[in-house]
C-alpha cells in the first residue's frame, strides 16, 4: 500500500470503528443504565456503576475510575439479596448476579 493511500484509508478505518464501537457501546450504557433499579435498593449500593465496571474500565482512564469506585466495591458488598432491583428492571437483568460479577471485576483491578 503507497503511503498515500495509508495516509487516507487508516483516518477513514478509525473513524469507521470509532462509530461502530459508540453504537455498540452506546446500546450497553442503555440497557444497563436506566436506573430504574436505583431508587429501590434498601443498602443505597450505586447498581448501575457497579454492573458496569468492566464497560467502564474500557471506556475511562484508570485514574478517574479508582477514584470513582472508591467506596463502591464496599457499599456493593453490603448487598442484602433482596432482589429489590431486579423487580424494577424492565430489562429482567440478573442484576445481583452482575453485581457480583461487577465486584470481583472489581477487586481484581483496585487490588
Ligand atoms: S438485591 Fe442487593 S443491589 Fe438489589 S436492591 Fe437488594 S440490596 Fe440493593
């Protein structure tokens, strides 16, 4: 390939995988971040913050994240397994599984 032509097609590519990465990722944040489940939860644990983490570690710098989630893996294993959340999600997610799933993700990157 002349340098020209990589000059042009490799810009167009990223742009082209940028906005097919948004969209995919832009469907995720909206099923897994209505909120709905949020108001319900009794232990005030932040559920879509936690559900998500590791959509998040692929979308910030760490450096924003570990202060985001500070207090966040602690409050989320206060979870009583009321199921609360899951009776507000119009999506049916399995959230108390996820939030599991989303606190070992978790304590595996905070150490
Ligand atoms: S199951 Fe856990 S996360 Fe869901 S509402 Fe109850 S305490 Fe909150």
């Amino acid at each position: 390939m002349l340098k020209a032509e990589r000059d042009y097609y490799y810009p167009a590519l990223l742009v082209f995988f940028h906005k097919k990465l948004k969209i995919k990722y832009n469907s995720l944040i909206q099923e897994q971040w209505c909120g709905y489940c949020q108001p319900n939860c009794p232990e005030e644990i932040d559920i879509p913050m936690v559900i998500n983490a590791e959509l998040m570690w692929k979308l910030w710098p760490k450096e924003t994240l570990l202060d985001w989630y500070k207090g966040k893996v602690e409050s989320a294993q206060n979870c009583v397994e009321c199921g609360e959340c899951e009776e507000a999600c119009p999506y049916n997610l399995p959230i108390r599984e996820m939030l599991v799933a989303g606190i070992d993700f978790l304590k595996t990157r905070m150490g």
